[in-house]
C-alpha cells in the first residue's frame, strides 16, 4: 500500500471513530459515571424511631446489665439498677463500663433526669458518657449528662458538652421526669508507634434530635482540673460516670451502638 493510501485509511478511521463516539446518547454518556460495586451491605431499620438497626450491638434493652461490669473492679457486675427497660445509677457502686472495647462507632443512648432532682449547677443530676474510657472514675472522654434544663453552670461543663473543650450548639434540654436523647458518632484518636499524637478524637453529637457538637476534635483527656492530654490507647470501653454530688440519681435506657 502506498504512504498516501494509509493517510487516507487512517484518516477515514479516525473520522469514523469520532462519529460513533459523537453517536453516543446521553444515558451511555450518563452511564460512564455510574459505580456500581462495592454494594453497602443491607440491614433492617428499628420498627420505630430511636431503635436499633439490625446490625447493632445491643449495649442494654431491659432487664439486665449484662453487658456492663464495674470499672473499680471489672470482675464485678456494674451493681446499678435496672427496672424493667430501664436501669438507674446506684452512686456507691461507682461508674460502670462496657465489657467490649471499641474504636470507632455511632452510639444512641437514652437519659433522664428524675422529676424531683436538687441541687444546682454541676451537683443537679451530674453523669456523664465517657465515649472511650479508662481507669476508675472520671478518666476519658467525657460528653455530660447533666441537668442543663433551665439550670445554669459553665457552658463548656453543661449537657451537650465535651466537657470543659466544646461547649454544645445549642440548649436543647427536656425537663425533668423526660426521656432525653443522644446520638454520637466517636472517631477515636490514633498514636503513633512511639506514643505520639496521629490524629485526635472527633465528636458528632445530636442531643433530642438537634446538633449539638458538629464534629469537633477532641483535645485530650476531659479532666476538670488542667490541659487536657493524649495517652497513647487501643479501643476502650465506654463509661457510664457515677458522679459524687448527693443530687437524686438519673437513669438510662436504650443503649445500642454500631461500630464503625
Ligand atoms: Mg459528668
């Protein structure tokens, strides 16, 4: 074949290859941007608003703690009070912990205030989430539980608070006597071989529906006294706090977590 003939050829396939691709319809076109794999896996919603999804890990739906230990003495049973499908803090006992360890999750949980609670400020029904804990007491991450309807204390220590860092988005506290509402998604902080900080903690936190921490990082330990700091840790457990103020004890029900 001469040089001129292959010009020619080559030039009438690049002529034709470009006409079919201008032939293309708009749903071919649309179809190169489709993603059909990985396919997210199925699970069944909760029947009603507030409960769990099928996958979920079922941290307390009534009659028994069973999935809850002492943090003082993680052989013992938590000791708090459970009551039908709710279970109430029992102060001498001490805080409680999960017997499972987690890293990343979304968890609901529900907590009341009792209708006749005393006490003012930080002493007013004071609990608390600890998202990843350890030790005894208060050491961890704390979101509060805490009287914060129509009572006042600091506003990085009040209800919705990562406590004594973020101060919550809004008030949006049920009164006394009724059910309020958490749900969280915890992204735990990573270290590196040597103990150093990777990346911090992250909070999510919708309290009775509304957004409450919008993904904010976690500083360190949320100590009452002092700067916060990072210890380096695995997955943890989470902790109920029993709080020291002699205010009138507050309950809890519907916990169930999804790990991440
Ligand atoms: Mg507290």
């Amino acid at each position: 074949m001469k040089k001129n003939n292959i010009y020619f050829l080559g030039l009438f396939l690049t002529t034709a290859f470009v006409s079919v691709a201008q032939q293309e319809t708009r749903e071919q076109q649309a179809k190169k941007t489709e993603v059909w794999t990985p396919v997210p896996p199925v699970i069944t919603p909760a029947d009603k608003p507030g409960g769990a999804p099928s996958d979920a890990i079922i941290l307390f739906s009534g009659d028994s703690l069973s999935e809850w230990v002492s943090s003082k003495d993680t052989t013992k049973p938590a000791g708090w009070i459970v009551s039908g499908d709710v279970f109430m803090v029992n102060k001498p006992a001490g805080t409680i912990q999960t017997k499972r360890t987690f890293t990343d999750y979304q968890l609901h949980i529900e907590w009341r205030i009792p209708k006749n609670i005393t006490g003012s400020g930080q002493a007013r029904g004071n609990s608390g989430v600890f998202l990843g804990g350890w030790g005894t007491g208060d050491e961890g991450y704390e979101i509060q539980v805490l009287d914060s309807y129509k009572s006042e204390t600091y506003v990085n220590g009040q209800a919705g608070s990562i406590y004594k860092q973020h101060i919550p988005l809004v008030n949006v506290n049920r009164p006394p006597g009724e059910w309020n509402v958490y749900d969280i998604v915890w992204t735990a902080p990573r270290f590196n071989n040597d103990g150093s900080l990777k990346s911090p903690a992250r909070v999510t936190a919708f309290l009775n529906g509304a957004l409450v921490q919008n993904n904010v990082e976690v500083k360190g330990d949320t100590r009452w006294i002092g700067t916060p700091e990072y210890h380096k840790h695995g997955p943890l457990p989470i902790k109920l706090q029993s709080h020291g103020d002699p205010s009138e004890p507050i309950s809890f029900r519907n916990i169930w977590l999804r790990p991440l």
